[in-house]
C-alpha cells in the first residue's frame, strides 16, 4: 500500500494544497501555506531593529520628554529630537540587510551653539539617558593632536566604551558630546608660526573621528605607552555633538549681514544682541570664527540655544525633576526640617544668578550662599520645624546669629 504523501510541517495531503515540494532526499515536505508562513518569519527576522531591540521614541516623545528636565529652550528640544531621531532612524535602516536598491544614509552630527550655563550639555546627556545609550562628556581643550602633551582625540571613544562597561556593541551607538568645542578655533593666521596642536591640529585629528571610520582605542587609561591594549572601534554610528558659547560668533553674523544689506546700519551694539542672531548662523560664519571647513562639513545640524531671563531661572529652581529648591528640600528634611520658599524668594535667587551671567549654573552659586549660615545652624536645630524663605529674610547678612534670628523658624 502506497502512503499518503503530506505536508512535514502541517501534516496536510496533497489534496489540501495547491504544492507540495519534497526535500532532495525525498523523505520530507513542505507545502505551499508552510512556505509562505516560513518566508515571513525569515523577513521579520532580517529587521532587528537596532541591536538590543531598539524601540525608537517618536521626535514628540523625545521632546515632552526633555521637557520634563530642561526649561524653555524649546526651538533647541524640538531640533536636537529630530537630530536624534534620525540619527538612529538611520541607524535601523543602515542594519537591515541591504538590496541593490537600498540607500545608504550618511550621518549628521550636530554642532549647539549657546551662552554658559543654559542646557547644551543637559540636552545632550538628557537624550542618551531617554534612549538608554551610552553618554561621553569630553572637553576639546584637554585634547592635543597625536604625539604632543595631552590627551589624543582617541580618549573621546575610550570614555565611551568604560561608560559602556566595555560593550564595544553599545559604545559604537553612543552619543559623544565634545563641549567647549569654539576653543579649538583656529588662531588667527600669521600670528603664530608653531603648528597650532591644540586648535587646528585637533579638528584635523576629529575629522576622520566624526565622519565615521575604525579607531584604535586603548583599552587602559592613562599615559599613553607602545605596549598598551588597543581595541578597534567604529564610529560610523556614533552621534557626535559639539557645543560651545562661540562669544564672537555674533558679531561675525551681524557684520555679514550688515554687508549684505548694503550700507544698512544696525543701530544696537553686538554686545545688546546676546545670541540674537545664533540661529542664522551660516557655515562662512563658523569658517570665519576659525572652525575648518572640513570641520563644519561634517557638523551639519546647527542648533541655537537662548540665554536664561529670571522667569526661566525661576522656573528651573523649582519644576524640573531633581531641581534645586527639592534638592535642597531632601537636604533640610535629612534634619527633620521642612523647608519652604515663597515665591518672592525664588525671584530673588533668580536675580541674583542672572547678575552672575554664568546661566542656570549660577543659582546654585546663590543658593548655596544664601543658604550658608543656615545649613551651618542645621544640627542644632531640634527637628519639626518650618523654615520658610522669602524675598526679605534670604538677604545675605553678615552676622550669623543676626541672618538665623530673622528666619521665619515656627514649630509645627
Ligand atoms: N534650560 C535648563 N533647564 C533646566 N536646567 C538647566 C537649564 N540650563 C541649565 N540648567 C542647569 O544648569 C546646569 C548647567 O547646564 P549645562 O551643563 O547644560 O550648561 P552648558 O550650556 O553646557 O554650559 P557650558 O557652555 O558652560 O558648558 C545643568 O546641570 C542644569 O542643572
Ligand atoms: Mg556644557
């Protein structure tokens, strides 16, 4: 008796199904359904995402998320989350398998222009923590060109593959953020005739870095010797962002534009016009401030960051996660006190750090100033008590007994 041939897979005969297609051996089956069910698990299996089943925020996600822990800036939340969704948008894209049909996307990095103090580094570091990827902070003025005193551009990757913990996968798709990076500009030519190591010579050695190319990245930190332990990483996914306040960059983008319209006079001096003009900023602008040309190619995404006024300083103190006045609050609260400040404290406080001219940073300059002689009273004070701030009582005054006695210390 002959028997019934039938599907391996689905157990079905030949006469439930328009094929079947036996095996070279001739022992096994499959039929026509099974062969379309297997070519979809094999499609599905050709797209993993980004490796590490990367699920990508939206940019509106990326931005309400940012929104959580940076205040205003909103023009710089909404570029840099579309700067980073595509950024690893095309990295999925780059990881399926290619066609002959398949575009390869290039890499945009992106340079953030603004005063000290008002999120550009946030920002940066707020991104890589929203999308779980590692995070490097580096400063372009401790970099030296290859061979001199300093650090070799090479050290960029090294902090982001020990901030990885060594996962060479995950490092190669972090974010790096190469602050202070107006520092390294170009002096000016014929000003000096020693090779410029730590100006040109370090955008010459980024270049190849922020392009995407394999690196030899030394495993050990420390002095650099010939024996060392090297590891060959790749920067074809990692998102570069520079930042820097680019002080003069402004009066190099009004005097352009003051040339382009003809003989028209700006009757505001430069210095009134803080950052107004940073977000026309041009790549003959950059190349004019003493970046490279090469350099500002490979930097195309160009964000502009505001400076802080009281409001935003007012608000920084008190909405975002972790902000200072609940710092501060955790601080009392370890001593049994709850601390409280009115409104017209916080507007103070703000003023004060405005005057600083050092952004958001200089609130907690402020803070700890004016908060000195009570946190120094703190132990001594028995727990359950309210101390309550406002405009009046957070005058700095110079005797301690006098400044503690004036504070609105009541017993709950
Ligand atoms: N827009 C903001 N919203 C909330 N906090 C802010 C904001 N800007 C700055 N801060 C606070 O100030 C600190 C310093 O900001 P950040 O390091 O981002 O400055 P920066 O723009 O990188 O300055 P620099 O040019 O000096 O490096 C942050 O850690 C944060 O606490
Ligand atoms: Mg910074």
């Amino acid at each position: 008796m002959k028997l019934e041939t039938v599907c391996s897979f689905c157990g079905k005969s030949q006469n439930e199904v328009k094929r079947l297609v036996a095996s070279p051996d001739g022992v096994s089956f499959i039929c026509d359904n099974c062969i379309d069910i297997c070519k979809e698990i094999v499609k599905e299996q050709e797209q993993p995402i980004i490796p590490n089943k990367f699920v990508l925020p939206t940019p509106k996600q990326l931005k309400t998320e940012l929104d959580k822990f940076i205040i205003g800036q909103d023009n710089a939340k909404r570029a840099m989350a579309v700067a980073v969704y595509n950024h690893y948008k095309r990295l999925n894209h780059n990881f399926t398998p290619s066609d002959e049909n398949k575009v390869e996307l290039d890499k945009s990095n992106v340079l953030i222009l603004g005063p000290t103090g008002v999120g550009k580094t946030l920002i940066a570091r707020t991104l890589a923590r929203i999308l779980k990827v590692p995070f490097a902070n580096i400063d372009a003025t401790t970099l030296t060109e290859a061979g001199y005193v300093g650090d070799d551009v090479e050290t960029v990757l090294q902090k982001l593959l020990v901030n990885a913990n060594y996962d060479i996968k995950k490092a190669e798709m972090g974010i790096v953020y190469i602050d202070e990076i107006d520092k390294i500009a170009k002096k000016a030519e014929g000003r000096n005739l020693s090779r410029d190591v730590s100006g040109e010579g370090v955008q010459q050695a980024l270049l190849k870095m922020l392009e995407g190319s394999v690196a030899t990245v030394p495993i050990s930190q420390g002095r650099k010797h010939p024996h060392q332990e090297v590891i060959e990483m790749n920067t074809n996914n990692i998102l570069f962002i520079c930042g820097g306040a680019f002080v003069k960059l402004n009066s190099i983008i009004q005097e352009r534009q003051t040339y382009h319209s003809l003989g028209f006079e700006h009757e505001e001096k430069p210095e009134n016009q803080t950052y107004k003009f940073a977000k026309q900023v041009c790549p003959a602008d950059l190349i004019e401030f003493g970046l490279i040309p090469e350099f500002v190619g490979r930097l195309p995404v160009v964000v502009s960051l505001d400076a802080l006024d009281e409001d935003a300083l007012v608000q920084i103190l008190k909405t975002p996660k972790n902000s200072l006045v609940s710092q501060f609050q955790t601080i009392f609260k370890m001593d049994g006190i709850d601390l409280k400040f009115e409104d017209d404290a916080l507007k103070e406080i703000a003023k004060r750090a405005l005057a600083l001219n050092v952004g958001a940073r200089g609130l907690r300059t402020v803070l700890e100033e004016a908060m000195l002689d009570i946190m120094y009273e703190l132990p001594n004070n028995t727990s359950g008590k309210t101390i309550v701030l406002n405009s009046k009582n957070l005058k700095p005054s110079y005797s301690v007994q006098d400044k503690i006695s004036k504070f609105n210390t009541v017993a709950s």
